[in-house]
C-alpha cells in the first residue's frame, strides 16, 4: 500500500526517527555505525558549518567517498544545508573527477584525508574556488568532517521544506557518451519508497539489510540511503562487495534483505556450486541495475530458497519504475509490474504509436519520480523529455497481464543484414552454460553484413571448448543470432549498478 508520509524533508525524517528510535543503529560500516539519534545531531552540525563556511541554498556540494557511514552523513548534511549532493565515485580518474566538479559547478567537496590533496591539485590547476572538507583529525579551525560533524556550529541546519527542488545531481554512466547529471528532488526519490521499497517490498524498522551497492549511483542513494532514513530500517554497508566477505555477512543470519546486481548474484551462485553458501534470516534479495536473466534468477531460488525480486530503475526516474513482488504472480525474467503513480508505455521509436502485446518498442514513463532533467544540458534533455514522458532508450515488451521484460537497448541493437538481434537475448542463452562464468555480446563490424555479434566469455575453467558455446547457440537461437566470433577476456567491464560498458570490448578488437 502507497505510504504517503514517508514524502517528507530530510530534516523531518530524521527527527521522527530520532524520537522513536534514538540509540538504534541506523547506518554500520566495517569501523564504526551511527544511532538514529547521532545522526540527527551529527548531520545538524555538518550542515551548520557547510552554511557558515559559504555553502549557499542550491550550491553543489560533492561527496568523493568510499562506501561508509561518512558517505551518508555526508549527504544528509548537505541537504539539510540547503545544498545539493553530488555523488562521486571514489575510483573515479582525476579527468572525471574535474568534469563533475566543474559541470556542476561545485562549491565543495567532502572526501578523505588521502585524496583531499589530489582534489586541491585539481581546483588549483583548473582554477576553481573549491572548499576541501576532508575526513579525519585536522587543525583546530581547519575544514574537517570529523570536526564539524562532532561539534555545534554558529549557524543552523536551514533544513529546506521544499522537496521539489533538486537535491542531487547523479551522473550516469556514461556508457554511451558523456555522463549527464540528472538533476532529482526529495520527492523523486522518496516516490519510490513510498511506491515501491515499503509496499512491495515490505521494507520497514524491522529490517537490516547489507549492501555492496556503490553508493553514488541511484539505485543505492535511494534504497540503501534515503529509503532506509525515511522507514527506519537499518544497514550494514560494505565498502566494496568481496563474495567471501558477503558469504560471511550473510552466514551469520543477522540480514533480512541483500540488494545487489545481477553479476554478484552470478557470483554467489558460483561460490555455491563449489561449497556450501546459507543465506539464514534472509528474507529477500533484490535485483536491479542490469538485466538478470530467468534461467538465472530461478537457479538462484532454487539453490538458496529465497525469492529473488527483480526490478527495472533508471537514473532519470529515480530508479525504479516497475517491480516483481514476492507475492501474487511473477515471471521470471520479466522485471514485473509499474509501481504505484507511474505510467508506463511501450511504443515504436518512430511512430511513438503504442505497441500491441508481446511487441517489442521503447519504454517511456511519466510521473512523480521524474527528473527535472539534465543539468546544463537542455538539448538533450528535450530529446529525452517530451510531453512529460521521458524516452528510456530501452526496448522491453509487455504480455497481456502488463508484466514487462526488457530485451536491450535501442543504441545496442545488432543490425546484421537488416535483421535485429538484441544482445541479451545470446547472452541468456551463453550463461546457461556451466563451462561460462560470465559473457557479453557486442555488435562487430562486418564487411557485407554491416554488424554481426562477438562473443566475450569468461571461461569457468581451462577446460574451455568454443565448439561447445557454438553449438548450444545454434541449438537455441536462429541462425543469424549465433555468435561469428568469440573472444576469451579476464574481465567483463562493468558500471557500479552492473550495465556492461560494451564499448570497452569493441576497443579490444578493433
């Protein structure tokens, strides 16, 4: 059931948290948690010196941390100082680093003791007024986390009640091109818990979940941050995932609700082919970021016992837009269902006509979880948002019931000789295979054909027979789908929410 009191400023859940359960752990890393009370108090103090140190209402506030409970007081202080928060991958290249800071103008940035240097190599090459705060003891009267969040300051959190204006700034992947900062609000993001994370999938105060979810993209920002604020729940966040420490994590029966990608759900299900892997107190697992394959999804229930509920976010909608339930019917492979207050279409790239059942087109979406659009980028922005739906650049299908399966995206399709073949449709078909650890299909060129589609495999062992991968393809698929070539790589590069950056493999062979 839709929870509309869970749409509410920063400020507010915190103090309604904070008075129902002041010493209940709400946020743990592997050093150290933070009680629903402390993280009133500590995050007050932060944004009161981010105020007095010139931090205006709607100036840009970086975060450049690692996965940790800093990371979120982080960004419950910037808010609660009128400033918008703008997450930054902590392995990100010091050119990435200068885009961010400089296209959204970043009056500060919080980040740890160790890179601070770096960031003010940074600022002074590029000649940017940047405000360092790094994490760790400092001089008295010096930027610091630690010391600001510890004590009052001279001015007040201004705690801004207006949750339709933009609070984050998230930047894509970037998979495809420059990475556009998608500029979300309270009520973007809070939307989806009401919508989705609390009524379907029953998240609430007496949930601990773990994560491995890299926090500066929208899939954790919102379940593994906002969502565990605005229900009261609690959570241990991993720095990095480790499939030894998760299966650790996870052994001790202390979780209820283990989000994550489809690759570490491959993992898990590897680790559990060569011993022993229990998921006790586990009440559920989360999937979402990429796309989870059916015969993978239902292998993993049937090994550990524990529904695994896929879904389908985006960035621009706040993440998710449509969500299985442990409950009532599901399909696997399909992401299920539109959650509460979205409308969702699939139409014909072209003609934008609505696709009957069963047909394959582009997914639009309209509703409350919107972006206001990209930040300093109203070109594309137009292309994306028109009429208030905003044009995914995902294919997916809908059977009779509504149940949505996405089959690729547009910019990724394969055009072999007039004919289109989506990617994940072969890689599917490849992962079924026990000798495959993992796979990727990319569009390769082709001198009469235009595109045909290579193979990337991960080998499970040494014991690795191309002929076999080519026969089970033409067993399964049509004929022109059958991968022409295949190449054996270590690694298949992946985005934090687990899309894979199929442009890195065309780079390998072209």
């Amino acid at each position: 059931m839709f929870q509309l009191d869970l749409i509410a400023p920063i400020g507010d859940l915190l103090g309604r948290q904070a008075a129902k359960a002041a010493t209940k752990i709400a946020y743990q890393d592997a050093t150290r948690g933070v009680t629903y009370g402390d993280l009133q108090h500590r995050t007050r103090n932060l944004a009161g010196h981010l105020a007095d140190n010139g931090v205006q209402s709607g100036d840009c506030v970086a975060i450049l941390l690692p996965n940790s409970v800093n990371w979120v007081e982080s960004c419950f202080g910037i808010v609660r100082a009128g400033g918008i928060a703008v997450p930054i991958s902590i392995e990100a290249s010091e050119s990435e680093i200068l885009y961010r800071l400089t296209d959204a103008k970043c009056r500060a940035v919080i980040t740890t003791a160790a890179i601070a240097t770096t960031v003010r190599t940074i600022a002074a090459t590029a000649k940017i007024d940047l405000l360092v705060v790094p994490t760790g003891p400092a001089e008295e009267g010096d930027a610091s986390f630690d010391n600001w969040s510890q004590s009052p300051a001279p001015a007040p959190a201004r705690d801004p009640l207006d949750i339709d204006a933009t609070a984050f700034i998230v930047y894509t992947s970037g998979t495809t091109g420059q990475p556009k900062g998608v500029q979300l609000s309270l009520r973007n993001l809070l939307w989806v818990t009401a919508a989705c994370w609390s009524p379907i999938l029953g998240l609430n105060d007496q949930d601990k979940l773990l994560s491995p979810l890299p926090l500066y993209h929208s899939y954790a920002l919102n379940l593994t941050v906002i969502s565990i604020l605005a229900t009261g729940a609690s959570i241990h966040l991993m720095e990095k995932y480790s499939t030894r420490e998760a299966v650790d994590l996870l052994g001790s029966g202390d979780f209820t609700i283990f989000p994550a990608v489809p690759t570490i759900f491959h993992y898990l299900l590897d680790t559990a082919r060569n011993g022993q892997v229990t998921l006790p107190g586990i009440r559920a697992c989360v999937t979402a970021g990429a796309i989870m394959a059916g015969t993978a999804n239902a292998e993993f229930e049937a090994n550990f016992g524990v529904p695994l509920l896929d879904g389908y976010g985006i960035t621009e909608t706040a993440t998710m837009v449509t969500m299985n339930s442990a409950t009532g019917g599901r399909i696997m492979g399909s992401c299920g269902l539109p959650i509460h207050g979205l409308a969702v279409r699939i139409v014909d790239p072209v003609t934008l006509k609505d696709c009957a059942p069963g047909e394959e087109g582009e997914l639009i979406v309209r509703g409350p979880s919107v972006m206001a659009g990209y930040l300093n980028k109203p070109e594309e922005t137009a292309k994306a948002l028109r009429d208030g739906w905003y044009h995914s650049g995902d294919l997916a299908c809908a059977d009779a019931n509504g149940f949505l399966t996405i089959t690729g995206r547009i910019k990724e399709l394969i055009i072999r000789g007039g004919q289109n073949i989506a990617p994940a449709e072969i890689e599917e078909v490849v992962q079924t295979l026990d000798i495959v650890l993992d796979c990727a299909v990319v569009g390769l060129p082709h001198a009469h054909l235009g595109e045909v589609p290579g193979l990337f495999i991960i080998p499970r062992d040494k014991e690795f027979d191309e002929a076999v991968v080519i026969d089970h393809c033409r067993a399964h698929l049509s004929s022109y789908k059958v991968p022409q070539v295949i190449h054996i790589v270590t690694e298949i590069p992946r985005t934090g929410s687990g899309k894979i950056i199929r442009y890195k493999l065309r780079e390998l062979v072209s």
